[in-house]
C-alpha cells in the first residue's frame, strides 16, 4: 500500500449559481470579547466568504470560532479574542444565500463510492482495524518524510505501562512525534515512573501511588524542573525524558481536580488553551489516546482540513480508545472527519512501533 495525499477540488466558482449569490455581510464589533448579534459560527469544513465578488476560503477553521475580515483577508478569532471594531462575519444559512458557502466535498471526490460510504461510519470493538492500522503506518511514514506535524494527545493510560512508555519514546526518538498535548496526571505518572532509584511493586495501592506522583512533583520543583531534572540525571527515562532530549514541546493542562502541579503545567485555562492551539493550527495528524476531555478539547480545536505552502490538505485525525463510548464523543461534539479505533492504547502503541521502527 502506498499512501497518497488526498487532492481538495474547489467548487467551480464559475456557475451562474455562485455569481448570482449576494456579498457576505460583516457587523463591527462594539465591545471587546462580544461577537455581534446573528454572527456566523465557524465549522471544522472549508467555509467561503464572497467578498468584492471573490469568493474567500477561510483557512485554520474550527469549532466555536468567528470569521473577522483583516485587510482582504479572513482571520479565524476565539470570541474572547474579539476587539472593538473587528469585522466579523453575520448570518446563519451555509449555502451562499448570505455569501457564506461551507463545503464539504473538496476532498471525498478523491474516494471510490465503498470509501465513501465508510467515511463516516461508526466504530466498535467488534470492527476489524487492520485495514485502518495499514493507512494509519502508511500516513504517519508519508508525514515523517514530507515534514508534517504529528501531534499526540496522550491520556494517563499511557504512563501506566512500561513497555508503553519504551515504546512511545521511540517513536519519538524516531520522528513520528513533533507535540505532545496532555494533563499533569500523565507528566506524574511518566516522571514518577522515570524517577532515579524508583521501584515499580504492582500491589501498590492507590493512596501509596498518588503520594509518590506528589513525591515526585516536590522534588522536580526542587531540581528546578522537568528539563533540569533531566538534565542532572534525576529522570533516567519515560516519554517526557525523551520529550526533553529530542526537545519536542508539549503542553501541560492544569485540571480543576490536580491536587499539585509541575511548574511546567499551565493553570489558566485559557493559557493552556492558547499553548495547544499553537501545535493544532499547525497540525497535520492528531493522534488522540484515551484521554476523553483534552480528545474533545484538541479534535475542536483541530480544523478538518488546512493551507500549506499554498496546498490544501486534509488534517488526518484518530481518537483510539477501548471504550466506544470515549472514542465517539469527540464525533458526537462535531469532529466528524475523525477515524476512530477502539482498542487498548497500550497495544495500539506497540503496534506502531513494531511496524514503524
């Protein structure tokens, strides 16, 4: 099997249809962080706007965003991020009958009617992946070597494990990781797990196990950190040392439930929320691994397609987890493009790197 990148075909802005169609309408904003009244809500889809009869394609689209007009251009803006006097996009139809056309066939003309017919169908653990473990090796070779961003999201589940851990860090060491997006929780259990003269004992109860992460936390802050803990050896070995090592950025959210932060971790949200965005926007692949909130947080802020160097390309995302619930939350919140696998994330890594490396 050899991958191949999909082509997006623009609508034929040609059409009678599309030129008869009226200009998109803008209101000003009045008050900072305040969209203005019928604004139009952004989608993970290409969206066009008709502006001085030429139709604009918005790129970096996603979820609970507005479409600003800046200088002949459409900028994608967070509602908090609004400023008084930004031209910002009104109306709520999508079929151009208010100069706003979202289109969601750019890239399906590409697929045979079987593929199309499974786009969007759903997963469970009955479904056979092998098919999808074959794309899945294919697309992360073919980002590897055409300088794509693959960005993880990785829950606590994947810290758990040792073999896990080792596999991962290859992966990284590898190329197949350019950010990591996760919680304290993973950062602790990795580090605690890493941790110079650590003794793993599998009977460990809960209480024992939670006092070691905050033993580990202290001790990180007294180093200094993560990267001067690895640095000065304290942390012998684990995804966020070789995080560290191969200086691969990662993004730490803090949680309403974490009871003792590394200084990394980011405790505003909406900080943590601007940090990810950062690797997002520049995403090829997100890879989602049993993390039920920050896969929802993430595939929102991850558009379904995107521009670079003037190509528009899908953004190849996958939701693996063993519940089939976790993996179809983040569909059932609106990331409809997402390829979802439902398995033990702790296989699913050893699979990747027994076949990638």
């Amino acid at each position: 099997m050899t991958f191949k990148l999909q082509n997006y075909k623009e609508p034929d802005f040609s059409l009678d249809y599309f030129k008869n169609l009226p200009q998109a309408k803008y209101v000003e904003v009045e008050k900072d962080g305040v969209a203005p009244d019928n604004y139009h809500a952004m989608s993970i889809y290409p969206e066009y706007f008709k502006v001085n009869d030429k139709w604009i394609l918005c790129t970096e689209s996603r979820m609970d965003t507005v479409a600003v007009l800046k200088d002949d251009k459409i900028d994608i803006v967070e509602f908090r991020r609004l400023k008084k006097g930004d031209k910002v996009f009104v109306g709520r139809t999508e079929d151009g009958s208010e100069g706003i056309y979202m289109y969601t066939e750019g890239f399906l003309s590409n697929l045979d009617e079987n593929d199309r017919f499974a786009f969007r169908s759903g997963r469970s653990r009955e479904t056979a992946f092998s098919k999808d473990y074959d794309e899945l090796y294919e697309i992360l070779k073919y980002e590897k070597e055409n300088n794509g961003y693959i960005t993880w999201v990785l829950g606590s589940a994947v810290a758990t494990d040792d073999l896990t851990r080792k596999n991962f860090s290859k992966l990284i060491e590898n190329g197949y990781c350019h950010a990591v997006l996760t919680g304290n929780g993973t950062a602790a259990i990795d580090i605690t797990r890493g941790f110079k003269d650590y003794e793993y004992n599998r009977y460990e109860d809960f209480f024992t196990k939670i006092q070691n992460e905050y033993k580990t936390i202290r001790e990180v802050k007294e180093l200094g950190g993560i990267k001067s803990a690895v640095e000065n050896n304290y942390i012998e070995n684990g995804i966020f040392k070789t995080l560290t090592d191969f200086q691969i950025p990662y993004v730490l959210a803090g949680s309403i439930r974490d009871r003792f932060n590394f200084d990394e971790t980011y405790k505003n949200v909406y900080e943590a929320q601007d940090e990810m965005r950062k690797h997002t926007r520049k995403s090829t692949m997100l890879i989602c691994l049993s993390s039920v909130l920050n896969t929802i947080a993430s595939g929102n802020m991850t558009p379904s397609y995107n521009e670079f160097d003037s190509v528009v390309r899908p953004i190849y995302i996958y939701s693996i987890d063993l519940q089939e619930f976790s993996v179809n939350k983040l569909t059932d919140r609106g990331t409809l493009e997402v390829k979802t696998m439902v398995t033990n994330v702790h296989d699913f890594i050893k699979n990747l790197e027994r076949r990638l490396i």
